[in-house]
C-alpha cells in the first residue's frame, strides 16, 4: 500500500505521480482540483498477473511516447470503473467511462484517463504476449467501454471485483493457475468485442495454436518439453492448452510424440557414410528412454527403428536399379516386388505397412 497520508502536503503530488508510475506504467498525473491531494494504491501478484486498486482525487493520468520508451516490456491492462467516472482515450477513440465499466487499454500505445472528481479502480495488467491476440483485435477494443449490465462483461465484473478484493490472500501454489483463467478471460472479452455476432474466426486462437506448434517444432530435442512446459512458456494455463488444441483431432502430448518420431524416422532414413546409432537418433529428438521410444516407433510405424532403417535401405538400392530388373533384396521379401510403402504415424497404429507391394 502506497498512500500520500503521511506525505507533506507540498510533496504529496511528486510522491503520488512517482507511486503510480512504478506500480503500474511511467505516466504523468496531475490533480485537478484545489487543495491537498490525497491518493492511495495497493498493489498485489498473482504470477505474472498484477492487481492494482487506486483510490484518489480528481486528475489527470497521461502516458505519451516519451513514458513508453521508459518501459521494458508491453502489457495490457484491463480497468474497472469502481466509483466515480472518468474520460478514457486511446487510439483515436474517446469514452465515457461510468461505475461498473471495463476499459481494455494498450500500454504500448499513448493514452489518457480524466477523473473529474475523487473515484476508484482496479487495474489488472498482465504481458501482453500472454494473451496471444491479434493486435488487430486489440486496436478494435481499446478506447472504449464496456458495459457490464449483461452479456461476457455481466460475468467477468463481478469475477474482476473478487479477485481484487482477495488477491493478496491467495496462496503461492494457486496463483499461476489463477493468473492463466484471467488470461482465458480477457482473451475471450478482447475477441468478443473486436468480432461482435461471432462472425469472424476465433483468430485469438488460431494464432495462439500457431505460436504453440512453432514453439514445438524448435524444441524437439528437449527432453523437458511437455504440455506443462509449454503452458508455462506461453504463460497459460494448462485447461487453456488443451482448450485451444480443441478440434484439432490430436492433444498436445501426441503431437510433441508425433513430430519427434517423423524427425527420428526422416534420420534413420537418411542415406550417410557413417549412420548414427538408434539411440544416438532418439536422444537428438528428445526421448530419454531407448526402450520407450522403441515401443512407440514400432506402434507408430508397424516396424523397430532398426528395420525402418534397413527397409529404407532396401527401397533406395531398389530405386537405382533400372526399372525392369527393380526386385527386392532377399529376406526383405518375395521376389518381383517393386516397390515400398512407408506410413507417416498417424496412419500405422500397427498395421503392417512396411510390406513390399503386391508381387506381379
């Protein structure tokens, strides 16, 4: 708690505009009315998620250019109207911000807020990667308020209102995943509000699902990655994860499980001087266990990784034989076959595909 009570009256103003620059973003403020100024802010974290309450008298708060290049990373902020009213305005946009509106704001960008009498609020700011929203949706919401009488907003005052009231009584274990539902929650409002009727895609997801499988794609070989890691990265929830790989027919485990077999099976096909070992393969894309990834390269791929390797083999030495003498080898299977079939994983789940196709 940050308040000017015991502050010289011929201070107070200085202390204040210091107090809400470092609890929330670099601003100036400026009281608007006579007399000494009096203003109070109690801060609390929950994870990554800031919750600020402001009670204080009239002014003006300002964020210019010049404050945002002070800042080292971007966040968004939502704001609830407790007492009192305000002006808001960002991009462009102006509104009349009354008790029980929400406000959606971009710290990046400049913006304004006139209190024209005493009032109070949450703030919750949290990064603004967290969200992983479209700044395009972004810019639709911000500079307007949002009311709370029904609809998604009807829902989330009263959630908003809780939370700030109890944060600092929450215990550290609960926190993250308390922190991550916030994040759901303002995700939904911001792609709500830019794509009224539900007419457009959820773009916040897609988005989102396209950051998560590039994000697998470069940590294959690491064998911590796991649904876990990946919520944490990304700064959501673990219920979220899952959510945004709805209707993609495959969890987020099968995929990380998926991708580093077709990296494994595209290696022990590779033609090479020197052939790298099984194990040596597996460990390169991330599993640990030989044993394991055994079992599921041969459930995978209806075939061990060492008679992959070696059915591979025997498909590029029958490729470079002209095309009438094309037979395989012995023991790979029945003479005057011509060619070989390979599954990727999502088709084998055992079935005998490795076979040569049928004789003439």
């Amino acid at each position: 708690m940050l308040t000017t009570a015991s502050v010289p009256d011929e201070d107070k103003v200085a202390y204040w505009n210091d107090a809400v620059s470092r609890t929330l973003v670099p601003m100036t403020v400026a009281p608007q009315g006579d007399g000494p100024f009096d203003g109070r802010i109690a801060t609390h974290h929950l994870g990554y998620l800031q919750v600020s309450t402001l009670e204080a008298d009239a002014e003006r708060i300002g964020r210019t250019p010049a404050l945002i290049t002070r800042s080292s990373e971007a966040l968004m902020a939502v704001g609830v109207q407790i007492s009192g009213t305000a002006t808001f305005v960002q991009d462009g946009r102006r509104a009349e911000v009354r008790e029980g509106d929400l406000v959606v704001y971009d710290t990046t960008r400049p913006y304004s807020f006139d209190y024209p009498r005493r009032f109070s609020a949450h703030v919750f700011q949290l990064p603004r990667r967290t969200l992983g929203v479209p700044d395009s949706d972004i810019r639709r919401v911000t500079g307007d308020a949002i009311g709370t009488q029904d609809g998604f907003g009807a829902m989330l005052l009263p959630f908003l209102e809780n939370l700030a009231s109890s944060a600092g009584r929450y215990p550290a274990a609960v926190t993250n995943r308390l922190a991550g539902n916030v994040v759901d929650l303002f995700a939904t409002l911001i792609t709500e509000r830019a794509h009224p009727g539900g007419a457009a895609p959820d773009t916040a997801r897609s988005h989102l699902l396209l950051r998560i499988r590039e994000h697998i794609d470069r940590n294959l070989g690491d064998p911590a990655l796991s649904p876990e890691s990946i919520a944490r990265t990304f700064r959501i929830s673990i219920r979220y994860l899952h959510r945004v790989f709805e209707g993609e027919d495959i969890t987020v485990a099968r995929l990380i499980q998926q991708r580093r077999l077709e990296e494994c099976s595209r290696e022990l096909a590779r033609r090479a001087r020197t052939a790298p070992t099984v194990s040596s393969v597996a460990q390169r894309w991330g599993f640990v266990s030989p044993a394991h990834f055994s079992r599921a390269f041969r459930a995978a791929y209806g075939v061990s990784p060492r008679e992959w390797r070696e059915l591979r083999t025997a498909h590029d030495l029958i490729g470079r034989l002209p095309a009438d003498t094309r037979t395989a080898p012995a023991g790979v299977a029945g003479p005057g076959n011509r060619a070989i079939t390979f599954p990727r994983p999502d088709q084998a789940h055992g079935a005998p595909h490795h076979r040569l196709a049928s004789s003439r």
